[in-house]
C-alpha cells in the first residue's frame, strides 16, 4: 500500500519543500518552486535479492549530470523489526535542496531474515552504488551514509566495517555489479551523520538496557552475543575511518546517550575527525524545529570542514 502512494509521497515531498529553500543561498528563488525540473525520480530499483526477496532502493537524480555529485544514502529506522523506506522522504530535503544525489534504501526485517541481514543488505546498497557510479555520475568520493535510529545504526556499521568484511559475502558480484570486468567496486565512505543510533548491540539484547526490538533481531540463535559485538560499530573504532557527527538527545529511553558519548571518546582516541551535538531533554526522534534547525546548521558546517561540501 506504502508504494501504492509513492507518487502522492513525492508531490508531498516538493511542497514541503518550500521550508528548507531558504537554506539553499546559491539563489533567492525557493527551490521548491523549480526542483521538479531539477531532479530525476527512479524509484524501487532492485539492487540485490536475498532471502527471496528483491531489495529496493529510490534514486533522487540531479538532471544535470555534467558534473558528479555527492550521495546521500539514507537507511529507515525501526529497530531492524519494523518501518519502510517511504516513511523517510522527508528526510531527503536537506540535501535534495544541495543538488545531491539521494538514495532511500530498504533492507530485510527481522520478520524476514535475522541478524545480521540488515548489515548485509545495506553493504550490498553501498556496493551498488560504488559500482554504478559511471552511470548515474555518482561521485565516489563524496558518499555519505545517514538514517534513523536502526538506520542510524546501519549507516554507522556499513561505513565502518573494514575492506573485504564477512557481511560483503551475500552482494552480488556478477559482471554488471563491478566497476570493470574482475574488479571489485571500492567502498568509499566521505561522512557518516549519525541521528541516535545504536553504537554497542550487545548491551541491547541483555541486562539493564536489553531492549524488546534488538532482542526479536537475533531471535534465539546460540551465537547472538558474539554476533552483536561484530555488528557493533564501537568493535570497528580506528585511525582512518570516515568523519562521524552524532546527533542524540540525553534524555533517550530507546537508545541510550551514553552509546553516542562512548562513541565518540573512542573516536577521539582514536583520532578519527568527529561532533557529538546534544540535544538536552530530547529522549529518541522528535525533536522540536529548533533543534532540528540547529542540528542540520551543525551537519552543514561539519561538513563543509571535513571538505565534503564547500557551498550550500
């Protein structure tokens, strides 16, 4: 039913719009009075099949293609159990209003498949676009992954796992799927904006912050506590891993502040480029305007100082 209504989403989507063109200062023209001539909408392409099931994702595409452009990969939330990816479109105005390549990504639920097929569903996602990038002039050096909550998790999780990792093994490697004839595509991750999400699963699936949704994601399997640590981004902290910028309310009873502080003292340690914003008295998702205005001014400039954009 939720692609039923894809069109009416996307009408919906370039009248909301006419918030966020104030942000965009290349022009004093609102850009929702001209993105429909600005954009090409693809959307529920098929970029890898799993568990009997075709995954999906939309492509928002700049009409002019003369140059690259940066990709926004954005992950739906939901506790790996629920959600769809329709219910993000929102979301994509920020950077749709920057002229840059959106991609809306879904992936398997826990009803579907358990742990960790989200993991491998979305490093597929990735390899799709790395691997497709001549032909929808991606640019691949400006990749920057972001979801909610879940999502969030997703984004942090397929920029950090190393090169090679064992949840690349279930993506497509059949010759359209690779940059040249035995060449696989390079994953390349530029920034990775981080809305609450889980950073540690272990903690999640026992003890005093064991929560309901990352309990049903690993089901009863034997191996589940060993499995968490490997799906947990706070495993995959080292030099050289992209810019991270954590967006999470101290007050969240889903997922826990101190995942998000405990992140980003390791990425310091670590000496990775990296933003906690705060947000205070916030719990999880529903921030106020304010604070989704001073959020996206904080993304922005985070960006431009890691040289991911120079211009809004």
């Amino acid at each position: 039913m939720i692609r039923f209504f894809f069109p009416l989403l996307i009408i919906v989507l370039v009248v909301s719009c006419s918030a966020l063109g104030q942000t965009r200062t290349l022009s004093q023209d609102n850009w929702v009075d001209y993105a429909s001539g600005e954009y090409d909408i693809f959307p529920n392409i098929t970029y890898s099949t799993a568990s009997n099931t075709d995954l999906k994702l939309d492509l928002y595409q700049p009409k002019d293609r003369s140059n690259p452009h940066p990709v926004l990969m954005l992950f739906h939330g939901g506790g790996w159990v629920a959600g769809q990816k329709e219910r993000n479109t929102f979301q994509l105005l920020p950077y749709l209003s920057m002229g840059w390549a959106v991609i809306n990504v879904e992936y398997r639920m826990a009803r579907n498949a358990l742990a960790p097929a989200a993991v491998e569903d979305c490093r597929c996602a990735l390899r799709w676009v790395a691997s497709r990038a001549k032909e929808f002039n991606f640019d691949t050096l400006k990749i920057v992954l972001t979801g909610g909550s879940a999502g969030r998790h997703l984004a942090l999780i397929t920029g950090m796992l190393p090169p090679n990792s064992i949840f690349d093994r279930q993506c497509p490697t059949s010759e359209n799927m690779r940059w040249n004839s035995g060449t696989e595509p390079q994953l390349n991750v530029a920034a990775i904006i981080n809305w609450f999400g889980i950073t540690d699963v272990e903690e999640l699936i026992d003890g005093p912050n064991a929560k309901h949704y990352a309990i049903e994601w690993f089901g009863s399997m034997s191996n589940r506590k060993e499995l968490a640590q490997q799906l947990s981004p706070i495993s995959y902290v080292r030099s050289g891993l992209p810019p991270i910028i954590t967006i999470h309310g101290d007050e969240d009873d889903i997922v826990p502040y101190t995942q998000a502080v405990r992140l980003h003292a390791a990425l310091d340690n670590a000496g990775v480029p990296n933003k906690l914003v705060t947000i205070h008295g916030a719990k999880h998702d529903g921030f106020n305007r304010q604070a989704l205005i001073n959020s996206f001014t904080a993304i922005r400039e985070f960006l431009r100082k890691n040289n991911i954009v120079t211009k809004e």
